[in-house]
C-alpha cells in the first residue's frame, strides 16, 4: 500500500510548483461570486499584507481597502506592480482622443462657396442638392401617382 501510494504522489506531484508568496506581493484573488460565466474568474489589485499561517494570507484590496482572508489556492501571483486608478469604478481609464472641431467660415460666405470644395463628402451634398432642384416638388408627385394610376385603368379599358 505504501508504496502504490507513493507511486500516486509521484505522478500527482510530477508538474506542480511550489510558490512562495511573501508579504507585499500583488496576486489575484479568485471570484467565487461571479455573475455570469463571463464574469472575470480572478480580481485584480490585491496585495498580501499578513501570513497568518503556511498556506493562509492575508489579502488587501488596493482600491477600497478592504482586507480578505485567503488559502494558498485562492490566490496566484501577479507578475507586475499594478498602478492603482483614480477613478471611482477601480478601472483604468483608456486613453481617449478628442476631436477638435473645424473651424466655422466666415458667415459672408455662402453656401455655394462651401460646397464647391472637392472633399467626398462635399461632393455628394452637391450631388444632392442638383437632383433636389431639379425634382418636382411634392404637390406634384401626388398628381404624377394619379396620373400613372389612370393610365393603367385605360389600359385596362382598352384591353376590353
């Protein structure tokens, strides 16, 4: 029996790590209240402040200060010195740019003036604005939709 037992230990042991955490050490600690499976398995921005036994720690949370107590297992070590964020939710802001906007002409110039530039979107205002002076206004298409319906009742008198 001893020695099937070592022979299991032996395989069981053959690709574990042993990890020593020390105090002052940033490590993740394990979410066992997720919300959803796609919530995040580990948090972040916890750091050892106290061993209380060979496997048990002493964990403080960075951002609201509180402190937890955690087994060995619970815990993974970062391998970085995390920056704290300063903003109220605990994640870092992304850096954002801002769109300056164009300056405004002159209020002379006309219309006309600033849709004569070639950009792509100039061109299809003035595009646009062509077939908008050359359509009928709406009064119009009412008495074209008529006029389309009455032909085709003719048609179909003639077909009589």
């Amino acid at each position: 029996m001893k020695k099937s037992k070592q022979k299991q230990a032996k395989y069981a042991n053959k690709h574990s790590k042993d990890i020593k955490f020390e105090v002052g050490n940033p490590v993740f600690y394990k979410n066992h209240r997720r919300a959803s499976k796609l919530s995040r398995k580990w948090t972040s921005y916890y750091r050892i402040i106290e061993q209380t036994s060979p496997v048990s720690f002493i964990l403080k949370n960075q951002l609201d200060g509180i402190a937890t107590k955690a087994h060995a297992e619970q815990i993974r070590l970062a391998k970085l010195d995390w920056e704290i964020p300063n903003n109220n939710q605990g994640k870092a802001l992304r850096k954002a740019a801002y769109v300056v906007p164009v300056e405004s002409q002159s209020e002379d110039s006309s219309d006309d003036e600033s849709i004569d530039s070639d950009t792509p979107l100039n061109q299809i205002a003035k595009r646009y604005k062509k077939e908008r002076e050359n359509s009928d206004e709406e009064d119009d298409i009412q008495l074209m939709e008529l006029s389309k319906k009455n032909k085709g009742e003719e048609k179909f008198l003639r077909t009589r």
